[in-house]
C-alpha cells in the first residue's frame, strides 16, 4: 500500500510539474497606482497560494489560540505556560523536574488508590 501511495505521489507532482512548464507565458499582474508586475503564470499562481493559505491561517490563529487556553483554564491549568511554578533540578541527569500537581486532573482507568 505504501509504494502505491508514493507511485500516487510521484504521478502527481509529474502532472502538476507539466502542467507548470506549460504556462511559463509572462503575464501582467496590475496593481494599484501604476504597480504593474510581469512574471510566468506558473510564479503568479504559486504566490497567490502562498498568500491565499498564509491569510486562512492567520484568519484561524486568534481562535485556536483562544480554544487552547480556554481547554487549560478548563483542566485547571494556568493559560499560559509561562506561568509554570519553577522547576526543580533532578539529581544527576539535569533534566527539570516538575511536581506532580501538574499532572491532569482526571481519573484514569487502573487508577484506584483505594484498592
């Protein structure tokens, strides 16, 4: 199944690279007070891709944000990670060690203190 995705792949990119190379003609992007640009077609529309994907993810980026720190304000995180309490050093490694109060706050199956 994989060599048949890559076969996919490769059979793709070939056709969009032929397509690219067959719209190499200049044409004329006019812009606003006299701007005019002269590139290859294939150039015009990769940067109206470009931008036209950097607009929807700069469009969506304020309210992932938003649902990211309002799931840790929900789990009982503080929002930001900035105001985690300082860590303490393990011993030997030097890898930081955090307390356990971070850990999530959820029953986990298997977790019975009780038992």
């Amino acid at each position: 199944m994989a060599y048949l995705t890559w076969v996919i792949r490769i059979l793709l990119f070939l056709v969009l690279l032929g397509l690219a190379t067959r719209n190499l003609d200049p044409v004329h992007v006019h812009g606003f007070l006299g701007y005019e640009w002269k590139a290859p077609l294939a150039l015009v529309m990769l940067v109206a891709l470009v931008l036209g994907v950097a607009v929807g993810v700069a469009g969506t980026l304020r309210t992932a944000i938003s649902l990211i720190l309002r799931g840790r304000e929900a789990r009982g995180h503080s929002p930001l990670p900035s105001e985690l309490p300082p860590a303490e050093a393990s011993p030997g490694a030097g890898i930081p060690v955090y307390p356990a109060t971070l850990r999530p706050a959820r029953d986990l199956p298997g977790d019975d203190e009780g038992a």
